[in-house]
C-alpha cells in the first residue's frame, strides 16, 4: 500500500517534471521566432527609402523653406 503510494507520489512529480521542461522548451522556441520576426523587420526598414528633408535658407527669413521626401513643389528654391 504505501509502495503504491510513493509510486503515484514520483509518477505526478515526474509529470510535473516533463511538463514544465516542455514548456521551457515552448518559450524559448517562441523568443527566437520573435527575434527573427523583428530581424526580418528590422532588414525590411533598412531597405526602405528614407525621406530627404532639404533646409534653404534661414528659419524666419524671407524664402526660408523646408521640403521632406522627394516631392518637388512650386515653392522650395534651390
């Protein structure tokens, strides 16, 4: 009787055992997809045209502007 009883006693913490070492297993499979989801990312921004931002002039001065990105307008000066 009280064999039975240390049998089920190690068999649950056994259990308890595997489980928990699965879901260490499940959590550090999930941070590396995240990693690489955010690499993936992070190489796609670098890809990506940044805006040009273009000053002329002073700020406050008469013909003073400022264009950003690649859009001609009637009234930036060069």
């Amino acid at each position: 009787m009280i064999f039975g009883f240390f049998k089920k006693l190690i068999k649950y913490y056994v259990d308890k055992f595997i489980h928990w070492l699965r879901m260490q297993k499940f959590n550090l499979e999930l941070d590396n997809e995240i990693k690489k989801y955010f690499e993936e990312l992070d190489k796609k921004d670098e890809k990506q045209k940044k805006p040009e931002i273009k000053e002329v002039g002073t700020f406050g001065e008469e013909g003073w502007s400022i264009s950003i990105g690649d859009i001609e307008d009637g009234n930036t000066r060069n």
